[in-house]
C-alpha cells in the first residue's frame, strides 16, 4: 500500500472514529430546546442584551445542539412571575432580576443589589470564588424551588432616582409616592416614602400621569430608552441602593439535572461571557448618555455625603432587621459584610481615586 493510500485509509479510520464518539455523545443527552421569557426588553443595554447574547452564543458553541429562545416580556409569562413559571415546569428558563421575588424569599435581593454594597466587580468575585453561587442554590432549596440559578449578567450602579423637584434632605421622601425595588425600596419606606412595584414598561406613563412621584429604574443607559428625562428633569446620584444589579438565568430544576455536563458547560460558559459584556456595554454606554442629560435640561445632584451617611445608617437598621428574621438572609448578609470588610482595604490602596486632586 502506497503511503497516500496508507493515509487515506488512517485518516478515514479516525474520521469514523470521531463519528461514532460524536454519535455516542448525542445519544446519552437530549437536545435542548428551552423557552425563557425574559423581564426586560431585550434591547434595554447590560439588562436585556444578555438574554439575546445567551440564545445566540448557546446555539452557535453547541453546533445547535443546545438552544434557547427568548420570549419578550409579558409574551409567554409576566415579568414578576417568571419564578413560579420556571419552578413548575411551565418554562424550562427565564431571565430575570431575581430582587422582584423578595417577598416570597427575603434573602434573594441580596443576590440582586445590596444597598450601600459591593461594587461589581466584587459582587462576582464574592459570588464566584467566594460562597456566593453555592448559596444562592441553598436558599431557593431552603425555600423549597425546583430553580438552578446562573449568574448571567451585572450593571454598575442605577441612579439614585428621577423626581420632579430637587431632593435636598431625606425628609423629601416622606410622603413621597415612588417606585423602588428591592431592599432600597424598604429603607425608603422606612423614611416615610409610599412605595410601589411596577415593570420598567409602566412607568413613563404613570409618571406622566401622576400615578407616581418618582422613580428608579436603572443605569442611564436604561433610563433614556425608558424617557424617565422627557418627564422629570431631577436625577439623583449615587446609586447607593444599588452599587451593582445582577440578572440571571433561573433553570428549572429537573431540566437542569437533565442536561449533560457539556450542555451545563456551555450554559455556565456562555453566561459568564455574558455578565463581562453586560458589565462592559454599561459602562462604554452610560458617560455619552449622562453628557447628553444636560444638554436636555436636566439637573444631575450628587447626594451629599453627610445625607449619606444618615441613609447607610437607615440601611443598616433595614438590614439588621432583615436578618433577625430571616436565618438564610443573615447567612448571606454576614458572608458579604465580612469580604466587604476584607475588601475594601485593598479596593482603597490600589484603584486611584476618580481624580488625583482629591484626598487619599
């Protein structure tokens, strides 16, 4: 036999091989053929954008093996009950803003955007080389949910709100209808603030119609899609309700076990790409957005240190008294308090400070 012919004949050999693996492979695994609603737009940036990124990235890593199709909010299950629709099975997977189900489980904003915590980068440091991922699985467990949890996309800090007058002491807030989520909204209450729940899609128009004072929602990125800027002109900063908001892809539980560990893999790969890139396209978005407010006429304050100070003050009563009842939400609070702890003294010798004129 010649050596072209001996070639051939081995690379024909192996060919076969390599077919007969990949045959193997996909006999001992389902195709995964996944709906997830979604709870914002999938246009909103560093929000919405990863759920698309998710759908089109699996399909292509997985040769097609591995698909998701993504239903727009309200276009398969509500933006607040995409939980439930994933614990019973109704959906295999839905991306969402799991701070929307604090009411069902305390210790879940936590997961979602800490008042006066930490800061994106950190969140996922804590949440992947830290406890964080493994207890997020324990408390929907504990709570009995049938959900595997992926981190799958983080922001930086919302704005502190969008009013229709000036806010220049906390004594504004009461009264004051608001939309608020998560824990901020309860230390918001706390200040004698009346606040309410709606999606992102609501609020223009109950501002407009003065169903609402005022409002937070997101980064300004977000914000000016949603023209919160047509209706008030005030927008207030820093987000100190929420130095990070984190998305994530919620799996049904009986799904999740039925997956291969490759088709686990490409899920947890893809949705670690798509937390970096939502994180990324927040931050190249929002300075051009924030520059172009003023230029629509409004007025961007920074809240002043001093009233600061009361509010993490109020946050920490809200928090401690959060974790008195509720055993899951001290567990994490505790674990994120004492690597916040840790933290920060690297965070304040080694990031330079926004401008060199300032003190150290």
């Amino acid at each position: 036999m010649s050596v072209a012919k001996r070639f051939t004949a081995v690379a024909g050999a192996l060919a076969l091989g390599s077919a007969l693996v990949a045959g193997a492979t996909g006999a001992q695994a389902e195709q995964i053929r996944w709906k997830m609603p979604i709870a914002f737009p999938s246009d909103l940036p560093g929000l919405g954008t990863p759920s698309k990124f998710v759908e089109k990235r699996l399909k292509q890593i997985s040769g097609g093996q591995t698909q998701v199709r993504v239903f727009e909010p309200g276009k398969l299950v509500p933006p607040f009950d995409i939980l439930q629709a994933v614990d019973s099975g109704k959906v295999s997977a839905g991306y969402t803003w799991i701070g929307y189900d604090q009411g069902k489980i305390p210790a879940i904003p936590l997961f979602a955007a800490t008042p006066f915590g930490l800061k994106p980068w950190a969140f996922t440091a804590w949440y992947y080389y830290g406890p964080g991922h493994e207890m997020l699985q324990e408390v929907y467990a504990n709570k009995g949910y049938n959900v595997h949890a992926q981190l799958c996309g983080i922001i930086g800090p919302e704005t502190a709100g969008w009013y229709s007058s000036p806010i220049e002491s906390l004594e504004d807030y009461k009264g004051m209808k608001i939309r608020f989520a998560g824990l901020g909204g309860k230390i918001l209450e706390k200040l004698g603030a009346s606040v309410t729940m709606m999606p992102g899609g609501e609020l223009y128009q109950a501002l407009q119609q003065g169903t609402i004072d005022a409002t937070e929602f997101s980064m300004p990125a977000i914000d000016q899609n949603l023209g919160f800027n047509e209706v008030v002109k005030y927008n207030l900063f820093p987000g100190w309700h929420q130095p990070f908001t984190a998305q994530y892809m919620l799996i049904n539980g009986d799904d999740w076990k039925a997956a291969s560990d490759m088709q686990k893999a490409q899920i947890k790969t893809t949705c670690t790409a798509a937390t970096m890139r939502g994180l990324a396209e927040g931050e190249y978005k929002n300075p051009k957005v924030l520059a172009g407010f003023r230029d629509k006429g409004v007025t961007q304050s920074l809240i002043p240190r001093k009233t600061l100070a009361k509010l993490q003050e109020t946050a920490d009563e809200v928090l401690a008294t959060e974790a008195e009842n509720d055993e899951d939400f001290a567990r994490v609070y505790e674990s994120q308090q004492k690597f916040q702890e840790l933290y920060q003294e690297w965070e304040r010798r080694a990031y330079l400070p926004p401008t060199l004129g300032e003190n150290n």
